[in-house]
C-alpha cells in the first residue's frame, strides 16, 4: 500500500470510521497507520487450530459470545502474524493460551481506538474459520448448538435442519461466533455513526 493509502486510512479512522484487519493486514497496514500500538512478533504461526477464550471486556464485538457452555477454536492459516501489544490501551478480546505456548503472543483480536474512531484486528482470516473435533462435544450434530442457544429445530426450514443434522458443533459454533461478530461489528458502528450525527 502506498504512503497515500495508509494516510487516508488514518485520516478515516481519526474522523470515526471502523477498520477490521485481518493477519498481514498488521505489518503493512496498521503499523505503518498506528505505529505504538500493536506489532507483528516476527514468530509467523503454523496451519493450526487453537483453542480461544472470550475475555470478560465490554465490546460490542463479544455480545451473544460469552457462553460457558462453549469451546471455541480458532483457525490460524500457515504463516499468520500473531499480534505483540505495544500500549495498554489496546484491549484483548479474544486471546489463546495455547497460541502464546506455541507462537509467543495470545491475543488472537484486539481493539483500540483511534480519534474517534475504532479499529479491530484479527489474526489468520476471519472469514475463513476451521475447526477441529477435540472432545466429545464437538462431534455431536450441529442442532445440539442450536439447542444449546435455545433454538428450536422449528426456526429453521428443513434443509437448514438437514444441514445442522449433517454438522459437527466444532462447525456450527466456529461459524456462529464469525457471523455473530461481525454483526456485532455492523451495529457498532451504526449506533456510533448515529450518536455522532445526533452531536452535529
């Protein structure tokens, strides 16, 4: 990216906008917009599978994911950049103990804000999760997920609830808690964009 490109970036994020980066995303982009906040280690992570844990923060990006119940894993595609964390104010939102014991870092996505705006970032890529069978659990069918989340098999069409039938809960909930996130993601932005317009 050009020094243009990473200026308009952070002239976007300063005025309020949201950025969602993902893996290499943090050397070229985000240290280069935001130096002082977070780092690639230099230690890139093998094609893996870890086992993550939602911290107990206040952001929008975590409602509807702190289940108890829960297991989740998270997907690091062959030569991901786990994220070394330069200031305090940057919070961890979902860290992995055992990307830290493998790869020298745990937080797996952090946010900080930037001016009045925010940005998320994430390692591996966020849209294309995998997931391991590791326990008993997560080989049970997908609608043991749903009915875990109190949905009953009645909410969905019957190719839904053949789809569930044919997946594993490793699948269901690594796809839940994407899709779950990133609307989380969308609606936070909205409400700041309209409590931004209510101030003018």
């Amino acid at each position: 990216m050009t020094e243009r490109g990473i200026e308009r970036i952070k002239s976007f994020v300063e005025q309020g906008g949201l950025l969602v980066t993902t893996d290499w995303s943090l050397k070229h982009v985000i240290e280069r917009a935001f130096p002082k906040t977070i780092k690639y280690n230099g230690t890139a992570t093998g094609d893996d599978v870890v086992r993550i844990v939602y911290e107990p923060i206040d952001d929008t990006f975590l409602k509807g994911l702190l289940d108890p119940n829960d297991d989740p894993q998270w997907w690091l595609e062959g030569s991901s950049y786990p994220i070394e964390i330069l200031d305090e104010s940057v919070r961890v939102l979902v860290s992995s103990k055992e990307m830290k014991e493998k790869y020298g870092e745990a937080p797996i996505v952090v946010a900080f804000e930037i001016g009045k705006g925010k940005v998320y970032h994430m390692t591996s890529h966020f849209y294309l999760q995998r997931s391991e069978t590791r326990n008993k659990r997560h080989i049970q069918k997908g609608s043991a997920y749903a009915a875990q989340k109190g949905l009953s098999m009645n909410a969905f069409t019957s190719e839904e609830a053949e789809a569930l039938e044919e997946t594993d809960v490793a699948s269901v909930e690594a796809a839940y808690t994407s899709v779950r996130s990133m609307q989380n993601i969308i609606i936070e932005q909205k409400m700041r964009v309209s409590d931004r317009n209510k101030k003018k």
